[in-house]
C-alpha cells in the first residue's frame, strides 16, 4: 500500500498509486473551497506552479481540469524552472 502526506510541503505521494490524477482533482477542489470560504471571495486567486519533474504535467492538468469543472476561482498559472 502507498501512502499519501499532506504537510507543509503540499500534497506528496507516489505518482499512479497514492497520488492520482482524480484524487489531484479532488485535492484541487476541496483546496479552493477552503481559500474561497476562509477567505471570503466568490473567485480568489489562485497560483499553480510546476518545477521540472516528469508528474509535474499530469499535476497541473489536473489542478485546471478542476477549475473547468466549475471550481469557483480564477486561475493564475506559473511555471517554475531551472533558476
């Protein structure tokens, strides 16, 4: 069985067995129901950033894939590289 952390460095798991594109998208939308709630905005703004590993794709797909699908908040795209 793999495991999947929540902790201060985000959502952690192994790729395809803990961590998977639909629980990602659930992940997304429970995350954006918070900020929305704690913060009291209809639509806040939220950031996706991606650094250069190969799950980083499937991650951010899911995340927008979430906000498609009627996720209140706007999106804000950020892409990480190399620095």
């Amino acid at each position: 069985m793999r495991f999947l952390r929540l902790g201060a460095a985000g959502l952690r798991g192994e790729i395809g067995t803990a961590l998977t594109y639909q629980l990602a998208i659930r992940y997304a939308s429970a995350f954006s129901t918070w900020i929305s709630e704690t913060k009291q905005k209809q639509k806040p703004l939220i950031g996706i950033a991606s650094d250069t590993r190969k799950s980083s794709e499937m991650l951010k797909s899911a995340v927008i894939s979430a906000r498609e699908a009627g996720v209140p908040w706007v999106l804000d795209p950020v892409a990480v590289g190399l620095l």
